[in-house]
C-alpha cells in the first residue's frame, strides 16, 4: 500500500513538473530574456534594472516577449498612484476589438521606471469573430431576459457613483 501511494505521488509531481516545464518554454522566449529577471514567471515579470520601458508603450514593443498576436491588443483603463511612490497602470486585453473577460495586466512604475508586471493573458487566441446583430438588437434582447421595472442607468444617482468608481 505504502509503494502505491510512494508510486501515485511520485507520478503526480512529474506530471505537474512537466505542465510547469511547459509553461516556463513558452513564458521563456527570446524577447523576454531581454527584459525579465530570472526570478520572473507567466503571471509576475520583474523587470531588469538594466532596461528601461515606458510603461505606456510597453505592450506594443514587447509583444513577442507576451506572445501576443497581432490581433491582441491591450488598453490602459485606470492610472493610479499609491502612498508608497508607485504609480500602477491597469490593461484589459482585446481580441480584435472585442474584450476578454479575466484578462488584465497591471504595470508597476516608481520614479519613471517600470519595475514590475504582473496578470494574467490569454495567448494563442485564433478565432474568428462574427457578429449578427446590432447593438440595438442585443440590448433588446438583453431587456427581454432581464425584466425590470426600472434600470440602475435610469437612477442619475447610481450612474453618477459608478462613474466615479470607473474613473
């Protein structure tokens, strides 16, 4: 019994090694050795000291090293600055326009240099995209799925604080 569960977690660990292995092959490309540190992975890139990266510009010129396609495209949507110095800049990710719900990259930048990332991207995305109705058509399809007397964007004063929450 003892040799069974030795045998089923010796397996268990190879087979995670290898999924990690995998992983770190397609994180570890030619591009990012340029400008990660070693100890960088998929979801949190340390940026090396010897580099310098606008934080802005930083998805469109480092787009091989993210293994993004040229149908990615990643949009800043908030700015902020912490009481610690650091000023960090959100990204949603957009597949040929349209944008991909859980995927969101987060650069950190102190003192004008970009010092960290971290989030999460989907790679390798190759669908195509077809569209069948107008926006008209889907809110009132939308509307007739979900049934309300009165909508929170008809209540100025809730449109108004989630505003202020986006922005």
């Amino acid at each position: 019994m003892k040799n069974k569960i030795f045998f089923i977690l010796g397996v268990s660990v190879l087979i995670v090694m290898g999924v990690q292995a995998q992983t770190d092959s397609l994180f570890w490309n030619r591009d990012m050795i340029k400008i990660a540190t070693a100890t960088s992975n998929a979801d949190w890139i340390n940026i090396r000291q010897d580099t310098t990266i606008d934080p802005l510009t930083f998805f469109t010129k480092q787009k091989k090293a993210l293994n993004l396609g040229v149908n990615d495209d990643m949009r800043l949507y908030k700015t902020e600055t912490d009481k610690i110095g650091f000023t960090h800049h959100r990204f949603n990710q957009y597949y040929k326009g349209f944008k991909i719900i859980g995927a969101e990259f987060i650069l950190h930048e102190k003192e004008g240099r970009l010092i960290s990332a971290n989030g999460k991207l989907i790679i390798g995305l190759s669908k195509t995209t077809l569209i069948n109705i107008t926006k008209e058509q889907a809110l009132q399809n939308s509307l007739r799925s979900f049934p309300s007397a009165k909508y929170a964007w008809e209540i100025p004063a809730l449109e108004q604080e989630k505003k202020k929450l986006l922005h």
